[in-house]
C-alpha cells in the first residue's frame, strides 16, 4: 500500500522541488549551450573565467541562464497598448504555474512527494500541453504580426510532434501490463499510468540483454517509441530543427517578440522548468528512472540513484547538443511532413512492438533480449 | 556588488542597429560575435528584437530619413539601457563631418549623439573586433551602475 507522508512535509517538499527542479534545469540549459557552442567551434559561457578578468567579469559562468533571468527580472516590464492585456500578462504565468504543478507529479530518482499517486502520466501530459497553449495565446494576444506567425507556427508544430509523443507515452506504458504476466505476476492486469509504477516495474525487474543481466530499461524493451519521444522532445524544447516557431531570423522572436522585462523573464523559467520535465520524464519513462536499490560498496542506494541519474541527464544532454549544432532550421511543412513521417511510424511501430516481442519470446526466437 | 548589479553585468544582450552606415562597422560587429572571438563566454548575445536587449550598438552616420526610426528603436528598449556608438562616422560624421565652408551634408541627420544619448564611443573606421567587445563590457559595467 503506499505510503503518505504526513501534510508539513508535503508542504515542504512542494516548495522545495520546483526550486530543485529550477536550479538543475538551469544547470542542464547551462550545459546544452556550452555543448553546442563546443560542437560549433566557439567557447561557450566560460565555466573557469581567466584570473586576469575576473575583476571584471566574475569568476564562472555556469549559472548563465539564471543571470539572464534575474538580469530580465531587473528590468522595465512594458506592455502594448494594442495588448489583450489579461491574456498577455497571464500567460506566463500558466504557463510556469502548470510546470510548476507537474513537477510535483513526476519521480525524480524515484522521489515523489504524492506517493505512487495513480494517473500522473495523464495529468503530466496535459500540464506540459498547457504550455504550447499559452505561447499560442500570448502571441496572438500580443498584436503583433510576428507574434501572430509565431502563434500559426506553434499550432502547427504542436499538433506534428504531440501525436507521436503521445503514441509513444501509451505504447511504453502499455508495457507494464504487457509483461507482467511474462514475469509470472497477475495475469491481464491493464498497464499502469502511474510513473511512479513504471519506475518500480523497471527497477525490479530485469532482462538478459545479449548475455548480461541488466534492470528491464524500457528503452531496451521498446526502443521504437523512445527513439520517437526523443524526437518529439527536440520539437518540443525548440531544438535547432525544430526552433520554427521562434525562429530569430525569420520571425523576431515569435510569439515572444512583444514581451519585456518579468514578464519574459517567466517565460524563460517556463522553458527551463520544461527542459528539467522533459527529461527527467526521459528518464522515468525509459531509463529506470535512474533508481538504484541496492546498496553497492556499502553506499547508500539514493548517492548511486543520482549519479546514475545525473549520468543519463549528461548523455540526453549530449544527443540533444549534437543535434542542435548540427542541423539547420526546417521550413514549417517540411517538419510537418517530417513529423508524419519518422516518429509517426517509429511510435506506431512502438505500439505493436511489446507483442510482437512477448510472441516472439514465447516461440523461442531469440532477438538478443530475453525476459529473465 | 549586489545581486542586481551582477545580473546585469553577467548578461548584455545586444541589438545591432544599422542607421545607413557603408557597412564596414556592421562586418566588424558580426565578426567580433563570431566563433573566433566568441562573446558568449562573458553572456554577450545578440538579439534583432530592441525589447529584449539591453545594449544598442550603433553604426554608420544617421541619414535625415533614418532619424524617426532611430529614436524610435530607442524608445522601445525597455530601461535600463545603453548605447554604444560604433565607428567614426556615429561618433563624429566621420567623412560626412561637416565642413566649415560648405556646412554639413545635406543628408546627414547628425552623429548618433545629437539623437539619443550614448554611453560609450568606439573610434574607429571601422574599429577591431576587440575594441568592439570591450565597448560592450564598458557598456554593460554603465548599465549595473544604474539605477
């Protein structure tokens, strides 16, 4: 049965994890652009400033998107005259409110102030949806014609990337009801939407992958749709082939364009805390949620929780810089067609890959996975 | 240095504002964000939106039809904000100076200071890539200084 903490600590715990949550996604946001600038030949913000510049410019520069956003916190907010005031200001602040609100409801390293709280995968989809329905809002709330492409971009791009990430998300958690009656357990139970079960399945139970008895990773399991999440992830956190909708040299700053000073400076909380949640999903939904438990070498099992953690946070982080500086911008329709083209098909093959694998393990074909 | 002052000074974002200049300013700023002298390291990127920069960099003498869209660039910045005045021909008039016998020419709105206040002058025709990042630097200490 789970097990509930008592209310101070809930309470506790509820203020504690988005800051957490804020100040690792400042460090992940940190990380992709030092990456990138890396990959693109350039230095990137200086982690260790030269002693002669120090008086000048300070010692480091890790928390750079953190000075960006008290720096914007400092400055003048101006709003339209032509504005739907209301839309304009609320705006950012759902949009940071609902992140907020789902930080509470996903595991980190197997943490979650709620307990096995029964539908937080369903009620995580919908709050990171709230996000692209609010920047859809600001910028045709802004009056401004770059505002609006950016709004008609962001539709588009948002309807393209949500079928296959929400393919891939029902496909994966599917799994869990799939193979529990392999492992012996309850027989036809449906699978469950608590992410807090889909890390518990994972960390208990295990595969034999090509010889070696590893935790049963789900990337391992369905790696159709987590190779489709990863590419709905790209378009969902505006990674370079994916950044249409605000797109710098073609429209300003898109729906952002009209937005100054506190009210910019949410939005980009917004869009940390949306990195923080995205992977971190990644990572329960695929990779075992990082959780360790057994206490190897006589140290406690959560220090092994979060540097596993914080090893797959470093390897997600390094695909999405590959892919950031490697690639131009697509054209609106061609990341459509893209869209309906790749993850589509990659998540809809997702979704029959878990019986056709069970079928295949109780016909005796051996395809390098075999349920332990 | 309080949290406020350190802000602005870890994070200038510029905006390049091109007032009819012969374009020679306009490579060197492009080359001074480039990979080679990469001004990101110190938080410098630039930005084509005036709301959401901090610094203007200001090129090339202002044309007498580029003065409306001057001041008003610079009255959509919100504050605190600085200006920074790239080359000769924004700092004085450069070739355009306006000479004693014939007056000035006739197209010449004015060095960029009779229009908008400017905070720093990087001389120069056009001047380094360096001269043009430490202007920034000079620019952004302004900017923690004020209020």
């Amino acid at each position: 049965m789970a097990v509930y903490l008592p209310i101070w600590q809930i309470i506790i715990i509820c203020f504690a994890l988005p800051a957490v949550g804020f100040f690792l996604g400042v460090l992940f946001q940190s990380l992709i652009r030092k990456l990138t600038a890396r990959f693109q030949g350039r230095r990137g913000p200086w982690y260790i400033v030269p002693k002669s510049l120090r008086p000048v410019v300070g010692s480091t520069r890790i928390l750079q998107p953190f000075w960006d956003i008290m720096k914007l916190m400092y400055k003048q907010t101006l709003i339209p005259s032509t504005a739907q005031r209301k839309i304009f200001i609320s705006a950012p602040f759902a949009a940071s409110t609902s992140l907020i609100i789902a930080i509470w409801f996903i595991p980190i390293i197997g943490i979650s102030p709620f307990g096995p709280f029964e539908f937080s995968l369903i009620i995580t989809l919908y709050l990171m949806l709230i996000v692209p329905l609010t920047i859809v809002a600001s910028g045709a709330a802004s009056s401004s014609p770059w505002g609006a492409i950016g709004s008609y971009r962001e539709v588009i791009l948002t309807l393209a990337y949500e079928i296959p990430f929400i393919l891939g998300i029902f496909s994966t958690a599917m799994l869990t009801g799939i193979l529990t009656p392999v492992y012996g357990g309850v027989p036809l139970i449906p699978g469950s939407l608590s992410l807090t079960d889909i890390v518990n399945f994972q960390a208990s139970h295990s595969i034999s992958f090509f010889g070696f008895k590893i935790p049963a990773f789900f990337i391992l399991l369905n790696p159709f749709a987590a190779a489709a999440i990863l590419m709905s992830l790209i378009g969902k956190l505006k990674i370079k082939p994916m950044d249409i909708p605000d797109a710098e040299v073609e429209v300003i700053a898109g729906a952002y364009t009209e937005y100054t000073g506190k009210l910019l400076g949410v939005y980009e909380i917004a869009k940390i805390l949306l990195l923080f949640i995205s992977l971190t999903l990644f990572i329960d939904m695929y990779l075992g949620g990082a959780l360790v438990t057994v206490n190897y070498l006589g140290v406690p099992s959560f220090i092994w929780s979060g540097i596993v953690f914080g090893v797959e946070i470093v390897i997600l982080i390094l695909i999405i810089s590959v892919v950031n500086a490697a690639n131009a911008r697509f054209r609106i329709d061609q990341a459509f067609t893209w869209y309906m083209k790749i993850p589509l098909i990659l998540s809809l093959i997702g979704l029959v890959w878990p019986y056709i694998m069970v079928s295949l393990a109780g016909a005796g074909v051996s395809i390098g996975i075999n349920i332990v | 240095m309080g949290l406020k002052q350190k802000a602005r000074l870890y994070s200038p974002w510029v905006f390049h504002a091109h007032c009819s200049g012969c374009n020679g300013c306009g490579i060197e700023i492009a080359a001074a964000l480039n990979p080679r002298y990469d001004p990101e390291r110190i938080g410098v990127t630039l930005h084509n939106n005036p709301r959401h920069a901090d610094i203007m960099l200001v090129e090339g003498i202002v044309a007498k039809q580029h003065v409306p869209f001057l001041k008003r660039t610079y009255d959509q910045m919100p504050t605190p904000k600085a200006v920074v005045a790239i080359g000769s021909c924004a700092i004085t008039g450069g070739v355009f100076k306006p000479d004693d016998d014939k007056g000035p020419s006739y197209t010449q709105g004015g060095p960029v200071d009779r229009i908008i206040p400017v905070d720093v002058y990087v001389p120069g025709c056009p001047p380094k890539p360096e001269a043009i990042i430490d202007g920034v630097i000079k620019a952004a200490i302004i900017l923690s200084k004020r209020e």
